[in-house]
C-alpha cells in the first residue's frame, strides 16, 4: 500500500509529533506502509508526519530503492549528536519539499536510542548519510523541515518561488 504525502506548507508537517505508547499491529503495518512509500517515491527516509500520521515513527533506508539492504524502523528515536566527530555539509532533498534541494549542516555523528518494529530495543552509531538521514527525519518530528536551516535569504528566495508556483497551480 502507498500512503499520500503531505507537502509543505502542510501544517501537519510542523506539529510536534507523539510517543508511540505500545508497539501494536497497527503501528506495524502503518511502517510497513511507509517504507512501500518511501521506495517507491525513490526517497531514503521517511516520518509519520509526512503521511499524516503525527506519531514518533521513521523509516529509514540508506542503500536506496534499488538495493533495500538496510530498512530500519524506528519507533521513539532519541537522537544524541556527537559533536566531538566534527560537522559535514551536503545537500539535502525531502519529500514533503518539491523540486528543491539546498545544503545543510549537520553533526557528522549520532546516537540513537529507539524501539523496532517488534518493541526491542535498538541503540546504534551513525555517520555519514545514515547520520544525516537520522537528523533530517527525528527533525520531521518535532515538525522541522530542512529549510528551517537554511540562511534567511535562501530561506526567502525558496518561499518566494514556492508562492508563485502554488499561485500558478491554483
Ligand atoms: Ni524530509
């Protein structure tokens, strides 16, 4: 099943996102929906939010759509950068922001802490696109979006064409 995503300025997209209070077979299937989703938008991540779902829910896949090696699901991340590994600059897309890609700063490192499609525990070490990933998702919950880091002028610019397509559109 494909789920529907949601485009910024949706404003599903900015609501701080709930704690998933038990791991049911709902909540199962709704991930198991969103990773279909996901590949089939030929994205590496996705959150709840961005289906509509305000839950502290991710799916996260870095080897891509071709490959599909290496889905997490993760359930109540906590994420924890770790500074000391420095910072990485690299470009960034989303599904829920169209035609639009701009660089972002991130930690070059992360922990997370979070639960798996079956309640277990999971605690991993993250670098490079995987660390990124995990901090532009865990940012969906708590209703970030990667343009919120971007400089006010790029940030302007991007509104200012995103205004005039939708005035086109509409
Ligand atoms: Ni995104």
């Amino acid at each position: 099943m494909s789920l529907t995503i949601l485009r910024h300025p949706d404003p599903v997209l900015r609501k701080i996102a709930a704690p998933i209070p038990e791991v049911t077979d709902e909540i199962r299937e709704l991930a198991a929906a969103m990773a279909e989703t996901m590949y089939r938008a030929e994205g590496i991540g996705l959150a709840a939010p961005q289906i509509g779902r305000s839950i502290r829910l991710i799916t996260v896949d870095v080897t891509g759509p071709e490959r599909r090696e290496g889905l997490l699901t993760l359930i109540n991340p906590e994420l924890t950068p770790l500074p000391e590994a420095g910072y990485v600059e690299g470009e960034e897309g989303c599904l829920s922001v169209e035609d639009y890609r701009a660089k972002v700063r991130r930690y070059a490192s992360v922990a997370l802490s979070a639960l798996d499609a079956n309640g277990a525990p999971v605690r991993l070490e993250a670098e490079g696109l995987l660390a990124v990933c995990l901090q532009h998702e865990v940012d969906h919950l708590e209703g970030k979006l990667f343009i919120d880091h971007l400089s006010r002028l790029k940030r302007s610019m991007y509104e200012a064409r995103l205004r005039k397509r939708l005035r086109n559109n509409a």
